[in-house]
C-alpha cells in the first residue's frame, strides 16, 4: 500500500509541476527558447500564465515573481485549520486546489529559512503543528467515511486527490475486514 500512496502522492505533485500559475514580470525580458519551449516576451509589471515549474525558475532568475493569490502562506493555512474544527465530523470542507503539494513546498521553503535564519523556527514550528492538525483532523473524517457504507460521490467530492485515493484504499480494505471477520465467524456482513 505504500508504494500506492507514494506513487499517488508522485501523480498529484506532477499534476501541480505542471498547473498554470500567474506570476508578475520583474524585468522586462526577451523570448526566452530552451528545448523547444518559447517563454516570453516579458514586459516588466506584465502578468502571465505559465506552469508552476517554468514560473520556479523564472522566480529563481530573477525575471518574474509569483502573483501575491498564488502564494501559500500561514494565514491560509489557520483559515483551512478553523474550518476543520468548526465542522462536524461528518462534513469535510473543500481545500484549495493542489494543497498538498503547496504545502509541502511551504514547510520546505520554511525548513530552509531556518536554516539561514535560526530565529525562524518558531514560526517554522507553529505552521507544522498548524499543517499536522488539519492533516490529523481530515484524516480522522476520512477514516469515519472509509469505515460507513459506500459514499455518493457527492459526500467525497471534497476530498483532494490524494484524500480520495487514501479513502479508496480504506474503504476497500475495511469492506474485506469486515467480509473475512463475519465469514470467519458464520454471521453476515450487514
């Protein structure tokens, strides 16, 4: 089951790698060719669309930085954390598009400034617990539907992709669970 999780988690980190972002030109900059991809012209303020891989580098280069709506940041995070508590635990709120792989670049670029900057890691500390308790709690909703009859799509609608996958996998293997413990002891699964 690992390896399917990993793999999961591969296929929705590649999906996003290659989502279109908006990021604002720094620089006015000319086409810009490299293995048959034509970037570009940029005009300096300009906003464009491009995939997040090609909007990385081109933050990294100095040319273009990424719109202030494309960030991930702690504030969102302790929205999406508020939610999570003020729901029941039947309900599960619906996240941003991509949240996983977002915040695992958020933790990561946090675990770095760290590095430069000791003084960051309460702030480092404090957004992990943040991201360890919205994690904890969806999983805690995920499991309760995975362990209920069958869901319509419109309960699990919410889920991110790899929620959905993670669901799948319980619900399957709690539906074989309950089959073999009842088959084991003559009754019938209900």
């Amino acid at each position: 089951m690992s390896s399917t999780v990993s793999a999961n988690i591969g296929r929705s980190d590649f999906s996003f790698q290659n989502s279109t972002v908006k990021i604002v030109a720094n620089r006015s900059c000319p086409e810009i060719t490299l293995a048959g991809l034509t970037l570009g012209p940029f005009e300096e303020g300009n906003e464009y669309e491009v995939q997040y891989w090609t909007a990385q580098e081109l933050e990294k280069s100095g040319i273009a930085r990424f719109r202030e709506d494309e960030g991930f940041d702690a504030t969102r995070l302790y929205k999406i954390q508020w939610t999570e508590r003020v729901q029941t635990a039947g309900q599960i709120s619906k996240l941003p598009d991509y949240f996983y792989p977002k915040l695992r670049r958020y933790l990561k670029g946090l675990r770095a400034e760290v590095s430069k900057s000791p003084e960051k890691m309460r702030d480092y500390e404090k957004t992990s617990h943040t991201a360890i308790d919205i994690l904890n709690a969806r999983l805690k909703k995920i499991v309760s539907l995975a362990s209920a009859p069958a869901q319509s799509e419109h309960v699990i609608k919410n889920l991110a992709e790899e929620e959905r996958a993670l669901y799948e996998k319980l619900y399957m293997l709690i539906r074989d669970w309950r089959t073999q413990i009842l088959e084991s002891s003559g009754g019938e699964e209900k």
